[in-house]
C-alpha cells in the first residue's frame, strides 16, 4: 500500500471515529434533554392535578379532579389519571385506555385473542399500580410510556394522580438527530477522505521526486543532488541529509578511485623494474658477475619496496575496518621512542637524538604508537639532511612524542595533504627520496584509532617538526 493511500485512509478513519463519537455524544445528549424535558413537564401536571384534589371540599374530591382534568386543553397523547377515593372507576382524558374487559365474561374460544386481552389487563393494572415517582410502562398501544405517579392525603384516604408521556416523541427526536448526523458524517467522511488524498498527494509528491532522483544516483550519477525545497520541515531535513550523504559517497568514491590509481602506478612501478632488468639478464647469456650482482640487488630493493607497499595497505585496511587487535592502556611513552630508535641500522640511528630523561605514561595501544613512531622516524630520516631529534614530553592532560629533522620542511598549504595517501610534495617526488607516500597516512589513521592525534609545524633544526598528542595516564595513576 503507497504511503498516499495509507495518509488518505488514516484520515478518513480518524474523521469516522471524530464524527461517529460526536453522534453517539449528541444523541444521548438529546435524549437525556428531551426526558428531562419530559419529567419537568409531568410533575408540573402532576402536581397540579395533587393540588386540585387536596383542596377539594371533603367528598368532593372526584369532582375537582374531574374538573381539572376536563379543563385542560391537552395537546397530543398526554396520560392524566387520578384515582380517588369513592371513585368506582379511575378519572383520566383516555377513559378507554383504562378500561377493564376482565368481567365480560368468557372469550370466543380463540386462545390468542385471550392471551392478548390478558396482557393488555395486566399492562393497565401495572399502569394503575405504578409505585410513586418516576417509571417507564410498556403499552401495547402506544410503546413505552413514561408515567410520574403522586399520592395525594384526602379526608376520604389517599388519592393517586399520575401524569404519562409516551417515549415515541423523544425516540423519534434521537432519530432523527442519528439520521442527520448520519448524513452529515457520511458527507464529512467522504470530504475527509478527498482531502486527505490531496493533502497525501502535495506530502508524496517530494518523496517520489527524492525516490525517481536516487534512482538516477544509483544508476551511477553521483553528481546528482536532490535539491528539494519543500514547505514541510521534515522533507527538507530528508532532501538535506540525503544531499551530505552524497557529498560524502562522491567523495569517497573519488577518493577510491584516486587511491587505485596511485596503487597501480606505485606496484607497476616496480614491477616494471624488475621485468626490464630481468629482461636485460635474459638477453645475455653470459652475464657478468658484477651486472648480476647489481641487478639482483636491485630486484631484492624493489620486491621489498613492494612489500612495504602492501603491508601499508593491508595495515589501512586493517585500521578501517577496525580490527585492532590491541586493547588501549596506559604504557611508557619514552621507552617506545627508545626502542623504535634502538632498532634502526647503525648509520641511521646516529643521525637521531632522544631527548627524554624520565618515563612519559601514555594511554593508547602500545604497538600501534610503535608504528606510528617508526614512520615518523623514518619520515624525518628520509627529508632530514643530517640531524632527527626525537623528545617525549608532557603537555595538559595529553603526553607527546616530536620528531624534528632539518629538511626542506612542510609548507602550510600542504600540512594537510602530507596525510594523504601516495603524497608527495613537490620537492620530494623521487621515490628514492620521498618513499612509497603510506607511511603519513597510516600514522594518521593509527592515532585516530587510539583516540591521538598527529600535528605538523616547523622544526627548531629548519625542517619540519611531526608531533603525536596522545591522552596522558598520569591522572589514572
């Protein structure tokens, strides 16, 4: 069901229940009035009929209620009856509804006539019977009757006066009221119901021109925006979110293709080396020691710069998809530059100086710093001219690890690409000089996993200075 239907029978259903609710309410409203109505109206017969008799003269009491009865000039089916004590038949306006067959002697044989009669004698007894105040008789001739009954003291015993209104004025009143808000509410519906489409069709109209666009976007136009300008809040937030998000997965796929493109390159690179030296191998078929010497150094350099390649983007992926392996705690700072510096061959490591004289606890995870500071190292050893200075220090709340060099630098238009990966800026395109361009990138995306961050600026020495802020574990000491 489209969301245009379900909006158009959501609001019909909801006029019903409004509408149908409203009738029930006004329809028992109008009963209770009109019987409210009703009683008012009896009790003032009633008690005037009480008033008539009670001020009688002594034995006169069937007279004076004769004589009210009589002289009123009753509208409609309206019941006045009083009986009075003396009276040998009760005194009312409908005499022939009161009147007793039971003592005409025996029926004509036919059993349901009889059973008629007898239910008719016992609905007049019922009526002449009634208890005092109000009641509801059921006649066989005019329905329902609604009956107030009064006793009246007399000199001559007690008088019963009852007045009576049959109930078929107020039904038909209700119903009429139920048919018209029958009518009413039927029309009413089905307005609300032709709005409602209207109203769901103005609502599904942007959302169906969202839908046939992100059809075209994945269709592969990525360049596509929704460009939604709706009145209705929630739509533009919609059309708007939908829009970042294909900023965003334009960006990344750009960004996907760019990176196989310099993957390609950077591994064909080598490749390529290895083919044509191989090649120029193959075509002598007595080589010289030394060019097989050279060439299979060269071939060793290029398969190792290709596996320095692949393990960099295996450690992104590996970063990416968060699989860390290492939990983050608290470790010594100082001791990883110590031995990340210990580790490199002899003619690089007297190019570095470590300047930390006590232990700096860092919170993060260990062998992830270990890399992160092996790349800087080994940024800074390849654009620094002859000194690295690596300090460990403490700042608010965070512990740092900086390495300086005296290179060319990093200028501020490019301290931001530098993290980009296969980056390498003007002065260091050579991959001799300026590495396979993952090393940056890795770092950044290694402090980002443990909560760190990595800040480029200008070195002391000339260079550039590489600073990796991590949170300190002084405070959970």
């Amino acid at each position: 069901m489209s969301l245009r239907t379900r909006l158009s029978l959501s609001i019909a259903a909801l006029v019903l229940v409004s509408v149908t609710a409203l009738g029930i309410a006004v329809y028992n409203l109008v009963g209770s009035r009109l019987d409210d109505r009703t009683d008012s109206e009896l009790a003032v017969q009633a008690d005037a009929l009480a008033r008539a008799i009670a001020s009688a003269p002594p034995g006169r009491e069937a007279d004076a209620a004769r004589a009210y009865i009589g002289g009123q000039a009753l509208a409609g089916s309206r019941l006045l009856i009083a009986q009075v004590p003396g009276a040998a038949t009760p005194i009312s306006n409908q005499s022939p509804l009161l009147v007793d067959h039971s003592e005409d002697g025996p029926g004509d044989g036919h059993d349901g006539e009889e059973a008629e009669e007898e239910e008719e004698h016992a609905q007049i007894r019922d009526l002449l019977g009634a208890d005092p105040g109000y009641s509801t008789i059921e006649l066989a001739e005019s329905g329902d009757l609604r009956l107030l009954t009064r006793e009246v003291p007399t000199a001559a015993g007690t008088a019963v006066v009852q007045a009576g209104e049959p109930a078929a004025a107020t039904e038909q009143a209700q119903h009429q009221v139920a048919g018209t808000f029958l009518l009413i509410g039927s029309l009413t519906v089905v307005a609300a119901g032709l709005l409602g489409l209207l109203i769901a069709a103005r609502t599904a109209r942007p959302l169906e021109r969202m839908a046939g666009r992100a059809t075209e976007v994945d269709a592969g136009r990525l360049d596509l925006r929704m460009d939604e300008h709706t009145r209705v809040g929630e739509i533009a937030a919609l059309a708007e979110s939908f829009d970042r998000m294909l900023d965003r997965l334009e960006a990344s796929f750009r960004s996907q293709r760019a990176f196989v493109a310099d993957a390609s390159h950077e591994l064909r690179t080598p490749l390529t080396a290895i083919l044509g030296q191989a090649q120029v191998l193959a075509a002598n078929p007595e080589p010289d020691p030394d060019e097989v010497a050279r060439v299979t150094a060269l071939i060793e350099r290029e398969a190792e710069r290709m596996g320095a390649l692949i393990d960099g983007l295996l450690q992104l992926e590996r970063i990416e998809a968060e699989e860390a392996a290492e939990r983050p705690g608290p470790f010594d700072l100082a001791a990883v530059a110590a031995e990340v510096v210990a580790a490199l061959p002899v003619p690089q490591a007297d190019r570095i100086e470590v300047d930390s004289s006590a232990s700096v606890t860092a919170v993060g995870r260990r062998e992830d710093t270990i890399r992160i500071t092996r790349n800087l190292v080994a940024n800074a050893l390849s654009h620094g001219r002859e000194r690295v200075l690596v300090t460990v220090g403490t700042g608010t709340g965070e512990v740092t690890l900086t390495v300086d060099d005296d290179g060319p630098g990093i200028p501020p238009e490019d301290r931001e690409r530098v993290f980009e990966r296969f980056a390498r800026l003007e002065a260091s395109r050579s991959r001799e000089y300026g590495g396979s361009g993952l090393g940056l990138a890795i770092s950044r995306e290694l402090a980002r996993a443990q909560g760190a961050r990595i800040e480029v600026g200008d070195s002391p020495l000339g260079g550039a200075r590489l600073t990796l802020c991590m949170p300190s574990g002084a405070a959970g000491q």
